[in-house]
C-alpha cells in the first residue's frame, strides 16, 4: 500500500462535495452534507469515533465509559448511538484534549443527558470563560492528572503550549495509546494565536509528548488511528519547515513569498492543506522576531 499523504477529508473528490455542498448551502441554506460518524476499534475496550469535527476516543469499562473530545454539538445523538454499539455502560467522564467547538461542541449537551463529568487543562476552561463558549469542564488540572474508573486508567499530560496554550495529551497506558488533539492534526498544524497558541513552541511539546511509552495515536483529524513513526514523522517535518522558514527570514526573504518558498512537496504528515496556508504566515511572524 502506497503511504501517500491523502487524508480522506482532504480527498479531491471530498473537496467536490464540498464545493457541491457550498453551492447547495447557498440556494437552499441547509447545511452542507457531514461525513458520517464511524467506529474503529483499537482493543475491545478503546475504539475511535471518526467523521465530522475532532476525532473522538472511547474507553469502555465496567463502570461507564469516559469519551476524550466530543466533537460538535450537533453530532451528540450520532455520538451517543455510536458508543451504545460499543457499550450498554453510561458515559461517566468527558476529557477535553482542548476548548476547540469541533472538540467541546457536545460537552453541555452529554453532561445534560448523561450527567457525564467535564475535564480539561485549566488554560483551555480559561480561554472558553472568556470567549464565552459553552460546556464549561467542571475540573481543570495543570501539569499532570489520572482519572480512574473501572479498573482502568487514563492519564493526562500538559507539555506547553502548542495548538493553544491548554493542550492536553491523553495516554491509555494499558493500551500504550495517546490521543493528541490537535496538537497532531495530519496536514496541520494550525497554531491558534488567539487561544495562545506557539508555534515556536510547538515542536519542544511534541517532543514532550514523544517521549511516552506508546505505540499507537489517535489524532486530533485525520488517522483515525496511527502509528508512533507518524507522529515523529510529523514533528520532524515541521522541524524542517521551521528550518527552512528561519532561513528565508535570515536571507531577507519577504513573507508573502512563504508559501511559495517553504518546501513541504514530498512531506508525509505535516504542512499541507489549507491548515498549513493559515499557520504560515503566523510561524513566520514568531521566528522573525
Ligand atoms: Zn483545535
């Protein structure tokens, strides 16, 4: 099988649909098609549901299940559908990899239904707060934090900053799985200034986050299930952007030739899409200075 980098939202005919969809949206102002959710199992106990917004992450014990993201707000009854096939067992925790609406969107609307716990780092509870965004978490952490139920444990990490500046890194150490967030979102990453994102940072937190004892990654979009090699795929593609950026900048290169002069062709997991095209000129700004 060809490893070409092709993640399926991103796929041409996807972007037709879309298109199709946009022109739809236009005439008729319903909203453009979604893909459908879909389940893919990592262990009988920890299965990723994909489709529309953040990947999500199901654990499932004896007590109840914990979800890590929960995608949008409108996707909450395909979601809870979904973990019924997996599980008859009530959703007991939400863990927010952070405050993005395509990772948060379902928080108010599970924790009404299901009385599901809220949890994030305390920097992504801060940024909502203030962006005024709904499904606050009701217990926030800072550096580390383990959450158990049923016998099994999920632990979070914070490494610093990256996408925002409260990403969490979630590690099922039974399964030697992480979920990223988007800290890894193939084709990205996008740096969100306005939540404190850095990508200056970015890539010591994902070396941070590399250093876990895993195997397997969900990330935050695309996968939805990967490989540990891809994620250090990932950040050593970004580490070369960032190289070559440095470079133009020292050689006196104008920024609004970025897209053109940043090689990322033959790149595998990092700075394509237009995730990339948004990041750019950002990255630019923060190695300029
Ligand atoms: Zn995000």
């Amino acid at each position: 099988m060809t490893r070409r980098f092709r993640p399926a939202w991103f796929a041409r005919p996807a972007a037709a649909l879309l298109a199709a969809a946009g022109l739809y949206t236009a005439w008729t102002q319903q909203p453009p098609a979604e893909p459908p959710l879909t389940v893919t199992r990592i262990a009988d106990d920890l299965h990723v549901i994909a489709g529309a917004g953040g990947n999500i992450g199901v654990l499932t014990t004896d007590e109840g299940v914990i979800l890590i993201d929960d995608k949008f707000e409108r996707n909450v009854d395909g979601i809870l559908e979904k973990v019924k096939s997996i599980s008859s067992k009530p959703i007991r925790y939400v863990l927010n990899t952070h405050l993005h609406g395509d990772h948060t969107g379902g928080n108010a609307k599970i924790a009404a239904l299901t009385g599901a716990v809220l949890f994030a780092h305390a920097n992504a509870r801060a940024v909502m707060v203030e962006k005024k965004m709904p499904g606050l978490q009701n217990i926030t952490f800072t550096s580390r934090a383990a959450i158990h139920l049923g016998g099994k444990t999920v632990e979070a990490y914070y490494f610093g900053r990256s996408h925002t500046n409260g990403d969490v890194v979630y590690y099922f150490p039974g399964h030697k799985v992480i979920h990223t967030g988007d800290m890894f979102a193939v084709g990205g990453p996008i740096v969100d200034y306005s939540s404190g994102g850095n990508g200056r940072e970015f890539l010591g937190t994902l070396g941070k986050a590399l250093e876990l004892d895993f195997e397997t990654v969900i990330p935050g979009h695309g996968g939805p299930v990967l490989q540990k090699s891809d994620l250090s795929t990932f950040h050593a593609e970004l580490a070369n952007a960032q190289a070559q950026i440095s470079k133009l900048i020292r050689e006196g290169k104008p920024k609004d030739q970025a897209k053109a002069l940043v090689h990322t062709g033959e790149f595998r997991m990092c700075c394509k899409t237009a995730m990339w095209d948004r990041t750019l000129p950002g990255l630019w700004d923060e190695l300029s200075r």
